[in-house]
C-alpha cells in the first residue's frame, strides 16, 4: 500500500498591532518562531497599511503561541485573508503613482522637509518628481526623488472655477 503525503494548505491571519510597532512585533515572532521552531511559514508587514500585519500558518494556535505576552499586539481579525486579497500589497508600486503636475505636495526628507510645493514634471522612468517650492520668492525647478513627495492635495484646475462669480 502507498503512503500518500498529506499536504497541509496554509491560511494568512490577520494580526492588529500598535501603529508603527509593526516591524519591532514581526521581528519578535521570528525570534520566537526560530527559537521554539514554530510552524509560521510566513510573515508580511505592508508599508502601506500601518497597524496591521500578516501571519501564514497552517493552524491558529501557532500564533497564539508566537504572540502571546508581547507587547504592542492590540488583537487579531477573525476572517482569514487570501493571498489575492493581498496581492496589491506584494507588488512594489512606484513612488511617482498618483502624482500628476499641478499636484500640490509635502517634502518628506531632505533640505527642504516639510515644505510644500507644487509638481510641475513627473518623470516615472526615473522616478522623480520636479516642483516648485510655494514659500519660495521665485520659482525655482527642484528634482526630488519620488520616495521623498507625498500628496496632500490634487491640482486644481480653471475648470474648477467656471462656476464662480467672485466675493
């Protein structure tokens, strides 16, 4: 007679955590998966998605196992999540995403951090934005790394305005 080998399908859980503890709480679970050799395949902690983080195992009791008496776990979600659903977190998207000229954006990093400027060039090949700082006297051109831009609000456009009849 044949032994047949039971492959055992895993389920992702999802895992609440403190925001911006997510990394420090996944690197607590590998330490505890290696040390006490659990059997967590994997785990995902999305940039985009800040509180939360993703566990790939074959049973629940192994996380419960993993997390209990850490700190900065706020709780799990009931439902599994499938690997579709996850799928936009696994593809990388480029920093130029969503930003067109006109935008108005904040410098995240840098000489200029935290100033607002207004894009005025996207180049998504290399990944830079070029803007036009608003508190500058004169507008001067910088190329800032897409990493270093973040939205705050969408352009405006004289279309916008067609309905206005003034003060």
């Amino acid at each position: 007679m044949e032994t047949q080998k039971k492959r055992k399908s895993t389920s992702i859980y999802t895992l609440r955590t403190t925001i911006g503890q997510e990394k420090a709480v996944a690197e607590l679970i590998a330490n505890r998966v290696k040390l006490h050799a659990l059997s967590i395949k994997s785990i995902l902690v999305p940039e985009t998605l800040r509180g939360y983080l993703f566990i790939e195992t074959a049973k629940r009791g192994t996380i419960d196992e993993a997390t209990s008496g850490l700190s900065h776990i706020r709780g799990s979600v009931g439902k599994m999540s499938s690997v579709t659903e996850l799928s936009h977190f696994l593809i990388p998207r480029p920093p130029t995403e969503g930003i067109i000229p006109g935008d108005i954006v904040e410098i995240t990093g840098g000489p200029f951090k935290s100033t607002r400027a207004k894009v005025t060039r996207v180049d998504s090949a290399k990944e830079e934005v070029t803007v036009e700082l608003l508190d500058a006297p004169a507008p001067i051109p910088i190329r800032v790394h897409g990493d270093y831009v973040r939205k705050v609000e969408d352009r405006i456009e004289a279309d916008d305005f067609s309905g206005f009849r003034g003060w």
